[in-house]
C-alpha cells in the first residue's frame, strides 16, 4: 500500500489507497476522510479540519 504525505499547514495529511474498496482516505489529527481520488480526499480533509478549527473557536 503506497502512502502519500502532503501538509496542511504544520500537520501531515496521509493519503492512501482503500484495500477492499474504490479510491482513497486522508488521515490527520483523528479525522478520516475518504474520496474516489486523491485530491478529493485532501479537500474533504480540508474541511474536516476547518470544521474542528470553529468548533474549538467557539469554546
């Protein structure tokens, strides 16, 4: 399984090949995010992460 790292800001987004399924997954920071290609994958984590950023704002 080939595993790609890309950065987001100061954390490390892993981008993977599913086994057992079609396209790929982003893990970063406990989130987990799928998609059919790699870029879609990091933009679901994208978001992921700005989603997680307001909630602790709010806070």
């Amino acid at each position: 399984m080939a595993t790609q790292t890309q950065r987001i800001g100061k954390r490390t987004v892993k981008i993977f090949k599913i086994q057992n399924r079609q396209g790929y997954a982003a893990l970063c920071d406990d989130h987990l995010t799928e998609g059919s290609t790699q870029n879609q994958a990091l933009d679901r984590m994208l978001k992921a992460l700005a989603r997680t950023e307001r909630k602790a704002k709010k806070k």
